[in-house]
C-alpha cells in the first residue's frame, strides 16, 4: 500500500505540473469516491429493526484528527452521511490529513466477518416471527467481503477517475 501511496503522489504531481489543476481538487475528488463507496458498502438492518442505518450513518470524515465520537442517527440510503463528508471535503487546503472511520463496536464485525460461521440459529425477524440466516462465512450478505477492503482494491481505478474529473474541470 505504500508504494501504491507513493505512486500516487508522483502521478498527482506530474498531473499537477501539467495542467494547472489543483491537488486539492483531484484529493476531493478521490476522498469523496473512495468514502461513497465505503458508505454504499455499509450493510443496513432491516427497516423494522431499531438501528437501521446506524452503521451506515456513523462514517465520520474529518481534518486533522481522526474521529471517536458515536453519532445518534440512521441513514439508509447514506445520502446525510454523504453530505456531512462532502462539507467537510470542501474545507480540505494543503496538505492536511483526510480521515474517514466509524467507532461503532460492531463495525469491525461488519468489516471483519466477524459473525458466527456457521450461523446457530441466525436473526430473529420481528415481522416473520422467525429466525433468519444474516450472514454467510462469518460476513454480513450486505457486506459479503468487508465495505473497506473491497472499496481499497478499487484505489487504482478510483485514482485514474479523480484524475479525469479533475482534468475535465479545469478543460
């Protein structure tokens, strides 16, 4: 990962020096489809459950300092977290740090595939009144490899695309 980090800074620079396109942008631009993606990915419960959307809603993009704090909230669909990260993107000059976690106890478990495998009885469903399997192979059905480390073997593709947005901008 760091001679990927590497590599990127040399192809941000050359990109740079060649079209008078800021980094700030191309950061934001990568920052903002790296963490949507992470978000998308963040399993949901059930609209009947009482949490659903927590996990999703407690994705913290912040500068400077990596977040702790545990967010009161839902967010199916992740269109508020989306806008709260694109706020704080706006805000990003130089060469601050961008940090984006989520201090969830169980995010790890959604991450990590951290469940039961196999599944003893699986979730009881309040609506069905009846148990269901919610995962497989230790991971969330919703998030059946890890929202963040799926989203991080996309780097290579998400870094070409800021490139472009960034190009397309400033033409």
């Amino acid at each position: 990962m760091a001679q990927d980090n590497k590599q990127f800074i040399v192809d941000i620079n050359k990109f740079v020096s060649k079209s008078n396109v800021s980094v700030n942008t191309v950061r934001a631009f990568m920052a903002y489809e790296l963490f949507s993606r992470v978000i998308d990915r963040t399993p949901v419960g059930f609209s009947f459950e009482k949490h659903s959307g927590t996990a999703k809603f407690n994705w913290k993009c912040t500068i400077g300092a990596m977040s702790s704090s545990i967010l009161k909230g839902t967010d199916k669909n992740g269109a508020k977290t989306k806008a709260r990260m694109l706020a704080v993107l706006e805000r990003v000059t130089g060469d601050q740090s961008i940090f984006f976690a989520n201090s969830l106890p169980y995010i790890w478990s959604l991450e990590e595939g951290l469940y039961p495998s196999p599944v003893s009885k699986g979730s009881w469903n309040k609506q069905t009144k009846d148990w269901e399997i919610r995962s497989a192979g230790g991971f969330s059905k919703r998030a059946p490899s890890g929202m963040v480390k799926l989203t991080l073997t996309e780097v290579p593709t998400i870094r070409a695309q800021a490139l472009r947005k960034a190009k397309a901008l400033n033409a």
